[in-house]
C-alpha cells in the first residue's frame, strides 16, 4: 500500500513540474465527435440531435471506453444545425450586424444520448486546440455561447455545470419549465415557450371548449413528468378536472400499455391530454382493442410529427387538437440547404454522414480505414451529387419550427454580442461603469446583454426573454384534418398569444375545425352537466369537485349563474322566482276590496247597516206605539245608532293600511262597541229597575234611573273608553307595518297595535262591560212577560261573549289578512247577533202582528200569567 501510495505521488508531483516546466497543457485525449466547424473571431457552439446513439458503450472504467456509434440519421435535425450555419453566414455578410467581426461555429452531434451531449457541451467550453500555453486564460473563451441542447433531460445536466462558469446556453427545443429556475440554471435562455406556458396554452383550449373531465398521459422523463405537474396545478386554477393520470413505460412494457388502454377506455373522460416524444407503441394498442371516439389533445412534441400521420391512425388520431413552436420563415435557406457539398475538412464529418445518407454512398478513404461496403463494391460517393432532385425533410422548409427557434436563438447571441461592443466607456453596466473588454471577454459579460436582447426578426416576430430567460410565449394551434389518400395533414387553425396586445390569448378559426365525430362537432367531456340557474353545485363524495349533483335553490334563495357554488337569499322585500334564478318583488297581501273574502265582508257590513238603518225607520214609524215606549225608546234609537258604527266601522278594516286608518278603526270600533254595550247594559238596568219600582218595598227605585241618569251613565261609560283610546294613539300609535314573518314569501301589510297594552285594555274594557250586562240581564230573566226583554238582552250577550271568545284563539292564530278577516267577522257576528236578539222580535210584532202591539195585549199577557 505505501509503495501505491509512494507511486501516486511521485506521478503527481512529476505531471505538475512537467506542466511548469513545459509552461504548457497538453490535451490528453479527444473525444470523437460528429460535427461541423468554421473558425471565426468568435466561436458558437452548436448541439444537435442529428443521430440516434442506440446503445451506449460500457463504462466500466478499467479499460478504455469503446467510441460510441451514432446511427439513424435524421434529416429534419441536420436541417436544424444546417440553420445555425446558415444563419452565422448571414449574420456576417451583414454591415449593420457585427461589423469587422466574424462568426464561427463548431457544432457536435449529441446523438440522442445525454453522455455523448455531456462530452461535446465539455469539448465546446474547453476548446479544440491540442495545446494550450496561455496559463493566464486571457483572450476570447473558447464559445461564446452555446445554440442547444434540444433535450430537457440534456440541458438541465450541461446547464448546471455552464452555469457555475456563467457560459450561456440557448436552447431551441428544451422546454421543462424546470429550466426556468434562475438559481440553479442562471445563464440557460431558451427561444421556444416553457412548458408551463404551454401547459397553459393546452388548458385555454380546454377552456374554450369547455373540457371539464380530461384525462392525462404523460412521458417517464423530465419533459414529461414536469410537464403533468403544471397541467394539474393549471387545472385546479381553470375549475377543470383529471379523470385519470398515467405515466407511459419508458420501456414500452406491453402489460404496462395495455392496463393504460383500459384506464382511456373504460373512463368517462372524452378528452386525452398527452405529454410525450414516443406514442407509437400506445396508439398501435388502441388500435388493436378499437379504441375510438376520444379528442386528443398533442403538446408540441408530437403535434407535427410525421410518425403518427400515417392512414392507418386516422381513425383514432383524426381531428387532434395541439399546440405546435411558432413557424416562420427564413428567406434564402432552401436554396442554400440545395447548395450543400461535402468537403475534406475532418471536423466537418457530419457533412459526410448526410451525405451517405442522402444518395445512399460512401466516400473514399485512404489506407486500412476502408469500408465494408466499398470492399463489396458498393456505391461511391463523389460529393458532385444534386440535392436539387431530393424531397426530404431537410430541404423541407414549409414548416420551420424548430429551425426557425434556432435561428432566432444565433441572432440573440449575435445581437447579445452586438450591444456588449457598442458599449461606451463610464456608461456601462458593470463596475464603475466600465464596459467588456472584447479581447478578454467574459462569458457572464454575455449573459448580462443576453438577458436585455430586444429584436425582431426578418418574418416579424419579437425576440427578448424574461426574468427567467424564457421567451414569449406564442404557439399555433394545430388540427389533424384527412388526406384524400387517408393519411393526415396537420393545419394551423390558431394561435395562443401570451403577449397579445388584444387581450385574447386563444384565437381560433372554429370553421376551419375537423372533428372526427358523427355529429361533426366538439365533443362534452364533463364530469357532471353544468348547474343551471336557480340551483347550487354539491360536490360528490370521494370524487374530484368537477364531479357534482345539482340541488335546487331553497324558498327566498336564488342563484343567477351556471354552476353556482352557493344559493343568496333575496333582500327583505324580495323573493325568489318560481325557477330560483332571480328575486322579485314579494307580493303585498292585505284585505282589499277587490279580494273575494274583501267584497263579501264588504257586503255584510252595508247590508247589516242597511238593516239598522231599515230598524230605525220602523222604529221611527211606530215610535208612539207600546212596543217601542217600553224601556226608555231613547237608548233603543241609541243602541240601532251604535250597531250601524259597529257595522260601518268594519270598512275602516279593509283596503291598503294608512296611518289615519290603522288609528281610527280600533279606536272607531272601541268606542262604538262601548256606546252599544253600554247602552244595553243602561237598558238591563231599567228592566231591572222597573221591576223593583212595582213593588211595594222598591216605589223609589225608578227616580235613579231617570232620562238623564241614563244618558249620564252612557256617557261615562263611553268617556273611560275614549280615555283609554287617547292615551293609546298619542303614546304608541298604531301605524302600517310590512310583516314578513307569517308568511316568508309574502309581505303582509298590517296595522301594528303600537302598544299590546292599549289595545288590551280597549278589548278589556268592552268584555268588562259586556260581562256586567251579560250578568244582570241574566238575573232577570224570569222577569213577568211584560218586562221579556232582559231574556233577549240575556240572549244577545250570550251570542256577543262567545263570538269574542272564539275570537282570541281564532285571532292568533290566523295569518296576516285572515287575522283581519277574523277580527271583521267577530265585529259582524256579534253586532248582528245583538241586532238580531234585541230588535228581530219587537220588529215581528210590529210589522208581523200590530194587534200584539198595545198596551192592553201586553197587560193582557201579564194578568194571563197571574
């Protein structure tokens, strides 16, 4: 062990006095890496996805890694890369743009694998020279910045290492909203949209069409993974809801792929949302099982692959929905993709391997490095061949996304670097407003003019990037529409536009819209109907809260928009509408006159006055007669005068309460009462008196009961109860009142009593008296004939205590115009019982048998009975 240790030690201090020795370092190794290079004044590096690295070489890290292999070359990608190169060339053919400065590039192929982007990103930031003997690192860096990497997963591990040295990275495809997180990735930009305002972009259209209930699927990878986070953060904001949520195999595992296929089709969601690069193998299991009727929903890293617009996906993919990059135009990058040649130069052997690819050829190679191929005869390439007779992705430029984002991400750097020179000394942004020296440049003197680059581009669109190096967000909204052949073609049909000045962010042609559906139209995917007005939403028990019954607003609730979480009570002189969407005045109910109950009260009130009335003229017609002289014929005419106010006070009670009518009818129907109460009582007084008078032991009883000792009775009588209504209306007056407590969804317009006392001592006085003359006029009852009148003075009281009696019961509990009702019919009741008992059988006599009425006929019956 210490002879080990002895080893190590002597090789390291021999290394170190070699390298101050040598004033030099020496490269060790190359990594060998495809690419494309052009020396310049400054140099920006590329990655690119141009090959697909199937299998890794063991790292086992006691022999020497094998150098990998890159396979399946992929036109569309070099088309990418070929866009930096083209965009470098214009930039420096251009006066106005860096002038005196000249762009270079050196460009690798990460071959779809993390470990190759890994090495070329390290071979970008450490240089390409073999020795290296400025020790004091003066001069440009190596790159200035770096154009990629395309894949989430690669930029978050290159950026972490770049970003502790401040290099920048501009990605053109990377869009894990993870990337966005300044601490950890502080010189990372990209130039196409987060996820997450892609993820909002998907949710606008969810919104637009009211997709409630969708279900999700997304990728086991970064892009994925952090991609379903957002879509459920931004569906809890939107109201929507995730009806399942599954993560695809990274595998491909086919058990794994079809428990998934299940879960689409056997869920009631409508709508798939999908986040992920590989869908192959989960379509051709959809197929299989006949899967159909769905709405998919791409993100941007499937919208506009070819892969999955072929015929046989028509049926099940026909009428997506997705969201693609912005596409532009670059102007003069077909003819100079058709004016690619290959060349000698080592560094550019991608240039080669496309060109292989293209024709189908090798190309020449000296010594022992000679193909299988050409060994057998194969075809030779002579670098002379026309891509002006090819039709491939590569010289396809009618759909440039992700080429035209690396377009704009050359000029952000190129005008980056711009703004750092044009920078004037005691005006610049860093200490002591100092500017970058460009023969020393630092790279995170780049970052600060990156992150304030404001531009616009040839075909008209804004460049800058945020707080966090994201850029505007704007999509196009892309629809899956039939071939004639059967096979797909995606349109455009709109655009999300964070940034519209308009203030629609979702603009789309809904004419332009292909659904393949049999009804030609968009489909519901809702967990529950919307709530209409008039009724609440109440969550379901243990599902999401887009899964909901519909319970109708309650009495007095409304609720006026669809889905309503919650039912509002009406304002006090308000009430629902039958259908619980709007509040409307409440009905005003009181006894009116045009109310049937109102008229037939009405009716009996006049005809009961028309009755006394009638009395009173019979009366007054046979006034000299016996049967109208008995007992005192002054407080008969009295008693009929007080009835007919009984009768006609009842009017006071019906129609729209007003002050002066809430004061007078009781006060009215007080007074009235006491005058016939105490009129009858006067009367059963004098029967009373009269009876004594007659015999020997009372002859000096009537001279108490005189004309004027009766009136001053009455009067007194009357003059407590008219007491009694002045201290009541000038201390708590009665007044009109709207009640809403009987009945909620009516206001009941009544008179208030004002005071409980007063109006108890008004009924308490009138039942006092009324008991009195009930009382005495029962003591004389069997009173010889002539003097009968105390019976139907006894019957009458009898009939006036039981009506008032039921009266208190009935009173309470009747509400709001009935409670009225029922006063008026204990007034009525009573006061024809009164007019009935007392006057209905003098009447008889008077117009029925006139020969009963004299004084002899009523002598006669006196000595009849002795």
């Amino acid at each position: 062990m210490w002879i080990t240790l002895n080893i190590c030690l002597y090789l390291s201090f021999y290394y170190i006095s070699a390298a101050l020795i040598s004033d030099s370092c020496q490269l060790q190794e190359r990594f060998q890496l495809n690419g494309m290079y052009k020396n310049g004044d400054f140099i920006i590096g590329g990655l690119f996805e141009v090959q697909h690295l199937k299998v890794f070489p063991e790292l086992s890290f006691r022999t020497e890694p094998e150098l990998p292999q890159c396979e399946e070359f992929y036109m569309a990608s070099f088309q990418q890369a070929l866009t930096m190169v083209f965009a470098i060339n214009e930039i420096n053919n251009n006066n106005n743009l860096l002038p005196n400065i000249t762009l270079g590039y050196q460009i690798y192929d990460n071959c779809l694998r993390l470990g190759v982007a890994f090495r070329a990103a390290i071979s970008l930031v450490s240089g390409t020279e073999e020795t290296f003997s400025n020790l004091n690192c003066t001069g440009p860096p190596p790159v200035i910045g770096i154009v990629g990497d395309p894949g989430s997963t690669q930029s978050i591990a290159i950026s972490s290492v770049l970003g502790l040295f401040r290099v920048p990275m501009i990605s053109y495809y990377a869009t894990c909203s993870c990337l966005s997180d300044r601490k950890k990735y502080p010189s990372f930009f990209r130039t196409i949209p987060s996820d997450a305002f892609q993820v909002q972009a998907m949710v606008q259209i969810l919104r637009h069409f009211g997709w409630t209930w969708v279900g999700l699927l997304y990728s086991d990878d970064d892009y994925g993974i952090h991609a379903a986070q957002s879509f459920h953060q931004e569906m809890q904001l939107f109201g929507g809801c995730v009806a399942f949520s599954e993560i695809l195999p990274y595998d491909n595992n086919r058990m794994d792929i079809q428990r998934i296929v299940g879960v689409i089709q056997t869920s009631t969601a409508r709508v798939v949302v999908a986040f992920s690069t590989d869908l192959s193998s989960l379509m051709n299991e959809l197929l299989l099982q006949n899967v159909t009727g769905k709405q998919w929903i791409a993100s941007e890293a499937w919208t506009t692959t070819p892969v999955l617009q072929t015929p046989q996906y028509m049926p099940l993919l026909g009428g997506t929905l997705g969201i693609a990059i912005r596409r532009g135009q670059i102007q003069g990058l077909h003819e100079f993709l058709k004016g690619l040649h290959p060349d000698n130069n080592p560094k550019n052997s991608t240039i080669k391997i496309f060109w292989e690819n293209m024709f189908g050829c090798k190309f020449e190679v000296g010594g022992k490095h000679i193909s299988e191929e050409q060994e057998q005869g194969g075809k030779k390439c002579s670098g002379q061949e026309n891509l002006s007779n090819t039709d491939t992705a590569f010289t396809d430029v009618s759909e440039l996304r992700a080429s035209y984002n690396v377009y704009k991400a050359v000029y952000a750097l190129a005008h980056a670097l711009h703004d750092l020179m044009q920078c004037e000394e005691g005006r610049g942004p860093f200490s002591e407003n100092g500017c970058a020296d460009i023969s020393n440049l630092k790279p995170w003197q780049l970052v600060h003019f990156l992150q304030k680059v404001n531009f616009t581009t040839s075909f008209g669109d804004h460049v800058s990037f945020d707080e966090n190096g994201d850029a505007l967000a704007i999509y196009d909204v892309m629809n899956w529409h039939p071939r004639s052949d059967g096979s797909i073609i995606v349109r455009t049909v709109g655009v999300v536009n964070e940034g519209a000045t308009t203030g629609k962010v979702l603009t789309l042609d809904d004419d332009a819209l292909y659904w393949n559906f049999e009804t030609k139209k968009p489909p519901r995917s809702v967990c529950s109907e919307s709530c209409p007005p008039g009724t609440r939403r109440v969550r379901r028990k243990g599902l999401p809260v887009c899964c909901f019954d519909c319970l109708p607003c309650g009495d007095g609730e409304i609720s006026n928009t669809t889905d309503s979480p919650e039912c509002f009570m009406c304002p006090d002189e308000f009430w629902s509408s039958p259908e619980n969407d709007n509040c409307i005045p409440k009905e005003v109910e009181f006894l009116s006159y045009d109310d049937p109950l109102g008229i037939s009260l009405t009716t009996a009130s006049l005809l009961g006055t028309g009755f006394c009335a009638v009395v009173m003229v019979i009366f007054a017609h046979h006034r000299n007669t016996p049967i109208v002289r008995a007992n005192n014929s002054e407080l008969s005419f009295l008693l009929l005068l007080s009835l007919k106010l009984c009768f006609l006070c009842v009017l006071l009670f019906i129609g729209r309460p007003q002050l002066w009518t809430c004061q007078l009818r009781h006060a009215v129907f007080g007074i009235s009462f006491v005058l016939c109460i105490s009129s009858i009582l006067v009367k059963t007084m004098v029967v009373i008196a009269v009876f004594k008078s007659s015999r020997p032991e009372g002859k000096g009883a009537m001279k108490w009961f005189g004309s004027a000792q009766q009136r001053g009775t009455v009067l007194a009588l009357i003059s407590t109860q008219v007491a009694i209504c002045t201290v009541w209306l000038s201390t708590a007056s009665p007044t009109p009142h709207k009640n809403s407590l009987y009945i909620r969804s009516k206001i009941v317009y009544e008179c208030a009593i004002g005071s409980v006392a007063g109006f108890s001592m008004l009924l308490g006085y009138i039942g006092l008296l009324a008991a009195v003359s009930f009382l005495l006029a029962f003591m004389a009852r069997k009173l010889p004939d002539n003097f009968n009148e105390a019976k139907f003075i006894t019957f009458s009281m009898l009939i006036f205590c039981a009506v008032w009696i039921a009266f208190v019961p009935a009173y309470v509990s009747s509400p709001g115009k009935y409670a009225v009702a029922v006063e008026i019919f204990a007034i009525l009741a009573s006061s024809f019982g009164l007019l009935v008992a007392i006057f209905a059988p003098k009447c008889y006599i008077i117009i029925l048998h006139p020969e009963r009425n004299t004084k002899k006929a009523i002598m006669g019956r006196s000595t009849q009975n002795k």
